[in-house]
C-alpha cells in the first residue's frame, strides 16, 4: 500500500518531563505537521494556499497503544479513506522508527469550505489527487 511518511523526533516540551512520555495532546498535533507536510509537497502548495478555500477538521481521533518518550524517533505514516466530492478522512498510524512498534493510531476528516461563502465546496483538484494517490482500498 502506497503512504505518506512523516518523521519527526520526539522534544522534551512535548512530554511531562517527569517520565518523559509523550504528552496526549501531541499526537493530535503532530497529525496537523503530518497533513501540512504532505500538502506542502506538491509543487502547486503555495498557489493553493492562496485560494479562498480553507480545509475544515471535522473530527479526529487518537487510539494509543503504546508509549512515546523524549527522544525517540516517530513515522506517521498517512492514508486515506472515504474520499467524497467535499471531505475524505485522513488515517495515521505512529510507529517508533527504531523498534517499527505501533504506538498510535488515529484519524482526520476534512472537508473544504469556501472562505467567502462559508459554504461546503468541492475538494480542490490537487488535493483530491494527492488523497486518491494513498487511498486505502475497502475490503
């Protein structure tokens, strides 16, 4: 199956220093750097941006199943599922880099919103092209 991957290495301000495990919130956070980073490879990132179209996180979900600490080395690894003409859902799956450990799953679904209107829109082309590229097929 094809997947985004985004790496990132685990900061002390991102755990309760105490233990230094990673902090809930974190995951939910590092889901945003993941999305943004995969947007930000295509090479018409900055003319989309532009556009008066804002992306919408309609809910998302964490389901942790293993423990982070400072740092360890995380891949998100990004799929999609459920694309429709305004919105698909997001899947992340965090492994620790060095064991290949699950440690997290979760998931994202976004729709598009024209920023004028405030209405619903279709998901930008490129961006439909770039969740269809990863898409999960259903079983």
């Amino acid at each position: 199956m094809k997947e985004f991957v985004y790496e990132h290495m685990v900061l002390l301000n991102e755990t309760n220093a105490m233990a230094g495990v990673v902090y809930f919130s974190n995951f939910v956070k590092w889901q945003g750097m993941a999305r943004e980073f995969i947007l930000s490879q295509h090479p018409k990132f900055k003319e989309m941006m532009s556009r008066p179209i804002e992306m919408i996180t309609q809910n998302c979900s964490v389901n942790f199943l293993g423990h982070l600490y400072f740092g360890d080395k995380i891949q998100i690894k990004v799929t999609t599922r459920r694309i429709l003409p305004a919105s698909f859902v997001l899947v992340f799956r965090y492994f620790n880099k060095e064991t290949n450990q699950l440690i997290a799953t979760g998931e994202q679904k976004v729709a598009f919103a024209n920023l004028q209107t405030r209405e619903l829109c279709e998901t930008p082309e490129e961006i439909r092209q770039l969740a269809q590229s990863v898409e999960e097929k259903e079983k």
